[in-house]
C-alpha cells in the first residue's frame, strides 16, 4: 500500500524518524529513569517499541489505558497519573496481576483507592500548576491516611506542566527547580522510592525526579518542535487539497474534527494556514508555490495527544510506503 492509497485525513508516522525518536530518548533517561505517557500515542504497538528499549514502566491518563495496556502485557508497572473517584475497574485489573498504582491528593480520592481495591498508590502533589495535587505540607498526613486504609504509598509526583514550553533555558532551569524543590520537601515527608515529575519539555532539565513521564517525543508535534528538542517531528496528518481558488487559496480535507486545536493551528509545509473549520483546512501556497486538487500534504499538528485521539488508527511509514497500520487502541475513557 501507498500513501496516496490511504483514506485522508489519516496519521501517518515515518518509522525512522519515530525510531531515531525513540533511541535518543533511551539514551538520555534509559530504563526505569524515564516513565513514557501513554496518553501522547495512545498505542500499545508503540509502547511495546517502547519496553524493548528497557520502559517497562509507563504512565497513563485514563482508566481505559490502564486497562488496555495490561491486556496487551504491558502491565509491569502502570501508573494512573490522575485522580478518580471510581477505582474498581482499576482494581480488577490489579487482580489480574498487573501492577497498578493511583495518584491520591485528598481524603476522598485516597478511600476511593482503598475502596475500589487498589493496593498502590503515589501522593500528587501542586508544584506550581493550578490543577490536580495537594498542597506540599499536606503530603505526609495524606500518606498516613492511605497508609492507615492498607495502602502502599510508593512515593510522590508532581507536574511541571506550566513549565514544558518556556523558551529561555536558565529561566525554565529556574522554574524546574523551584517545583522540584516543593515535590522533594514532600518526598520527605511521604516516604516512598519514587518521585516522579517531568514531561518532554523539562526531560534535560528535571534531573531532580527519580523518573520523567514524557510521552510526544515520540511522534512530536510543532508546539514542542519550536522548544528546540532533540526529536523529529515523526507524526503528520495526511491530507488531500480537494479546492482550489482562482483568488489563491487551496482547502485540504482535515479540521478541527482530525486536529488538537489548543496550541493552534496546524502547518502545511509549503503553505501558510489561513483557519481550520469542521473538515477544512484553509491556506495558501508560500513562496509562489502551487497546490493542485489532489495534492497530498502532510499537516504537522501543534498538538499531538488530542489530535491522535481523535483516530482510530496510524499508519507506519518509509516514504510513500504504508509498512504497518497500528490500532489507536487506548481511545475511550
């Protein structure tokens, strides 16, 4: 099969570049130093590419990850890096014999733990982003709390998530450290081997984590490819120009039904976006270029996660050579 044979819009991702990706990566976190978020592909195929290279253990979003990833064997460690409030389905894949831990930040999400039969959990903790996570002094009575419901507290995390896309580098070193710097005040205090923080964005900087939970290096997306990263931008959404305007512009088959849209628009390679709209994309050719109504182009989104969410399936590619199709399979909540 040829790219021009696949149904546009369509993920496709060039094998190389994923690989190359994937390698650089290992080599700068190897093994248990780096914690892959599955919520970035959403693909069991690739988080098996993933455990081959020594990332046996991965973060998830979802209950449906957790879930999907331990019935594809890749259940050595799953942490669910997310409160919930209903842990029994969580609970019947630890008795599977997975290994499943919860993230806690309150009384109520601790017994919902110890309710729905989770035997681990980690205490989340606010390191600056005004989102999930207790506050640091509260960390230790909280670890007593789950400790209390026959709970293993394995330690503390925390999101730098504010941090991720600063653009000067001793100003997001700063930042880094000053987070870090409350998540270990309650490491302390908690007890625990992990401390677990970091995404894409502060894995060079974050060296205070005992693990980084990064997950878009893998495919990448143009948000992070402006930060200067060391990764390729691996993933694009195929596409077909399927108008033409005598006035100058050219509309390709993808929207805001197949892109992230919250980091902003996608980027046409020889083209400037004008807007995007439900199946649309507008833009115009740059330097004097041309697009025909057939013409492939291949969209770099700004935002990789939800853009993957909203398909169904990826395609794994060498050139114009369709070599696999993976299932996007840990869609759903």
């Amino acid at each position: 099969m040829k790219l021009a044979d696949l149904q546009t819009p369509s993920l496709v991702v060039e094998r190389s570049l994923l690989e190359q990706n994937l390698d650089v990566m290992a080599q700068a976190l190897p093994g248990r130093r780096l914690r892959p978020h599955v919520k970035a592909f959403k693909t069991t195929a690739l988080a098996r590419l993933m455990a081959e290279r020594g990332h046996t253990g991965f973060t998830c979003a979802t209950i449906r990850e957790v879930e999907g990833m331990a019935a594809a064997g890749l259940g050595e460690d799953l942490l669910l890096a997310n409160e919930v409030l209903d842990a029994r389905r969580l609970g019947a894949v630890a008795a599977t014999g997975a290994r499943v831990t919860l993230a806690v930040d309150s009384d109520t999400t601790v017994e919902a733990a110890a309710a729905g039969g989770v035997r681990e959990v980690v205490i989340d903790v606010n390191v600056g982003l005004p989102r999930c996570g207790c506050d640091p002094d509260d960390a230790g009575r909280l670890a007593d709390l789950a400790r209390s419901k026959g709970l293993e507290v394995r330690g503390v995390m925390g999101y730098e998530g504010h941090v991720m896309l600063v653009e000067d580098p001793a100003d997001k070193l700063r930042q880094t450290q000053e987070c870090m710097e409350k998540l270990l005040k309650a490491s302390a205090d908690v007890g625990g081997d992990l401390v677990s923080a970091g995404g894409t964005g502060t894995y060079r900087e974050n060296t205070w984590a005992t693990e980084i939970q990064a997950g878009s290096y893998c495919l990448m997306d143009t948000a992070y490819a402006a930060a200067g990263l060391p990764f390729a931008q691996a993933l694009t959404v195929l596409a077909r120009v399927i108008s033409t305007s005598p006035q100058g512009w050219a509309v390709a088959d993808l929207g805001l039904k197949s892109l992230g849209m919250d980091h902003g628009n996608p980027t046409v390679p020889g083209g400037l976006v004008w807007f995007c709209s439900d199946e649309h994309t507008t833009f115009s050719p740059a330097d004097d270029g041309v697009f025909a109504v057939g013409d492939l182009v291949r969209a770099q989104p700004a935002h990789v996660d939800p853009t993957i969410a909203l398909h169904e399936r990826m395609h794994l590619v060498e050139g114009d050579e369709v070599l696999e199709t993976w299932p996007v399979d840990l869609r759903g909540w």
